[in-house]
C-alpha cells in the first residue's frame, strides 16, 4: 500500500502510539519517539504567533510508518526577513523494519515539496543516516563547531565518556586525574588566550525578556548572514519562565549590550558527559564587537555556580574568536547545520560579507538533550 503524508490530527493518536511501541520493542531509544499527542507541547500552533510547530505522518492504511516536524521561525538575511522552516525529528520504521527503510526519504521530499526553505540542525554528526540523505539530494552540510571549558579538570577526566572508551583510555585518563597532570595541561592550554576581565561589564539574572531585548535584536541582526529571529516575543516562547534557564542580561557602562540563555545540569551516567555538573551556553546575543564580553560574561557566571564543564556550540567567526579568549577548547562537533538548496541560494551571496550564520542549540530542537 503507498505511503501517503497526513497532518497529525487527533484520530491518529492511537496509530501513533502503536509506532512507538513497535520502535520501543525494535530497541530504539526513548528520544526517538514521536510526541503522541496531536497538539505540540512545546511551539503549538496559535494564531498570530510567527513561531510554531505542525505535526506530520506518513500512514500506510490505517497504520503510522514515519512522523516528523515541521517547525516554522523567521530568520534574517543580512537584515531581510523571511520565514524559515525546521524539519526536526525524522522519524521512520525503516529503522526497525527494512521493508519500510523508503519512507525516510518519501518523508523528507514531502516536506522539501511543501516548503522549499528547510533546514536541519543536530542529526548526531555527518556519518549518520539523516545527514547522508540530505546529503545525496543536494544539501549543503556544515559542522557547527564544539567549545568546552573545564572547570574542574580531575571531575572532568573521570568522567567524560568520550576519553575513557577503552581501558587504556580510562587509564591514562585517571592518572592524569590522581597525579594533577591533567590540570596542568589543560588548565595550561585554557590560559594561553584568555583576555582579562572587562570591569565595567555587568550581568543580571532576569525572569523573562523585556523591550531591551527587542531594541538588541533591532541593532544586530543586520550584522549576520543568516540568524533565526531572537525579539522578545520569540525568547520568552523559546525559553519559558517555568523551565530551568538562566536568563543573563549583560551591561556595559549602564547600556545593555547584549544576554545570554544558560542551562545549570547535573548529568546522570549521560552517553557523553558521564555525572558531571554541565554548563550550557544555549544561546546569546549582541554586535559582533560585543561578543567577547557577553560570552565571558555568560561563560563566567556559569562558573561562579560551580559546574564543571561548559560547552557551547556555535560558527560564527566574531563568537568563535569570543569562545577563544574566554578560555575555551575546540573539541569535535556532532552538531551539524544542513540547508536545502532555496536556503543555500539565499544564503550563499550574504557569507563572504557577513562570515558564517548564527546558529546556537537555541535553534534546533531547543537543548532537549541537555
């Protein structure tokens, strides 16, 4: 029977129940579930709001094979506003059921047909399934490159996953942790480039954001190739009051200058990050010639609570060069920013100009795994 494409309404509910069920019992992980209710949680689609998410399926009869998100923003061109589409959270019983392993692609030409201007964000790294096929029908792939700054470097080495692999790993790993070795390279390395302190900079936690941050939108946008729109309106729906964010407001000489969106988590047995006490800097904002005091800023205050790692994911040469000089390392990114062809063209003239876009976790799936 041909696979047809169906928003998600509310009769589907118990065809998508039994879609996850048969993932579960093929032993697929729990985030990659599709949401079994037909309103979105998070971004629901209310009129008058410029950001919102919709729900689709790819049925079989009376059966869900495949699901994904369309999440719809508007971004800006180097100052030009266009609405920009999201397709999150692929998912396909091809992946359990080879008998199904088209639907995946049935999907993603489906969405690409009904909105030309798509992009992806995250996907796991260029090797895996979704990158590939984006790939092979002629999307533009780029890594978002990872930063990370240990705070506490003997936590750090017992615990982080990717560097204790292997007995020999975990070995070497623990010597350097028990013999101050490790601090001394690392605390060594993060020291070469950081610049002092900024004296008349000043940070504010804030409940929500206010007419300040429109009037920091309004001034920088037009500053970068490609940004997702970050007014009042979009943060305060993006990072709810109810959630566990950290809202910085940063100050230099009175004037605002620009924030910062920070998560404070402690980690349990995480695939990457083990039980560390975990640092994320989700997203900020402010002029390119700012952006090293507000990512100082924001990086800091993440340590005077006293994690032990922070990690920030971004590309832009202006915030890459910010991460730097406030003591961080370049590590290898998962994290990856796919942009159809209508995208790319858009795009494409405003970069040599304008340096990379403006990509932040804060524009994906939102730091869901964080």
């Amino acid at each position: 029977m041909a696979i047809a494409i169906r928003p998600f309404t509310r009769e589907w509910i118990p065809a998508v129940v039994a879609f996850n069920d048969r993932l579960a019992a093929g032993g697929v992980p729990p985030e990659f579930r599709f949401p079994e209710s037909d309103v979105p949680d998070w971004l629901p689609h209310v009129d008058g709001r410029r950001i919102y998410q919709q729900f689709y399926l790819a049925v079989e009869g009376s059966d869900v094979r495949g699901a994904y998100i369309l999440k719809y923003q508007d971004f800006s061109f180097g100052g030009d506003l266009r609405r920009v589409v999201h397709y999150r959270l692929p998912i396909s019983e091809g992946i359990v059921n080879k008998a199904y392993s088209r639907v995946g692609v049935h999907m993603l030409r489906s969405a690409m047909k009904a909105e030309p201007v798509l992009f992806c964000l995250g996907m796991g790294g260029l090797d895996r399934p979704l990158p590939q096929m984006l790939k092979a029908v002629g999307w533009h792939l780029l890594e978002i490159p990872f930063y990370f700054r240990v705070q506490h470097v003997s936590r750090f080495l017992r615990e982080i996953v990717p560097l204790r692999r292997t007995a020999g790993q975990r070995f070497v790993a623990d010597v350097a942790a028990s013999t101050g070795a490790g601090w001394a390279g690392i605390s060594a390395l993060q020291r070469v480039r950081r610049t002092a302190v900024d004296g008349s900079v000043t940070t504010e936690i804030v409940s929500d954001f206010g007419s300040w941050a429109d009037d920091i939108w309004t001034r920088t946008h037009s500053c970068y190739p490609l940004i997702g729109c970050r007014d009042r309106t979009t943060l305060n729906l993006l990072y709810l009051e109810e959630k566990p964010f950290i809202r910085l407001r940063i100050s230099r000489g009175g004037e605002v200058i620009g924030w910062a969106v920070l998560l404070d988590t402690q980690m349990r047995a995480n695939k990457y990050f083990g039980n560390l006490r975990l640092g994320s800097i989700v997203d900020c904002l402010a002029a390119p010639n700012d952006a090293r005091a507000v990512m100082r800023a924001a990086a800091d205050c993440l340590a005077d609570r006293g994690v032990d790692l922070i990690i920030c994911n971004q590309a832009h040469g202006a915030w890459t060069a910010a991460l730097r000089t406030a003591g961080f390392l370049a590590g290898p990114s998962n994290f990856i920013f796919g942009t159809s062809k209508p995208l790319q063209a858009g795009l494409s003239p405003l970069e040599p100009a304008l340096g990379r876009p403006y990509i932040m976790r804060g524009d994906g799936d939102g730091p869901v795994n964080l």
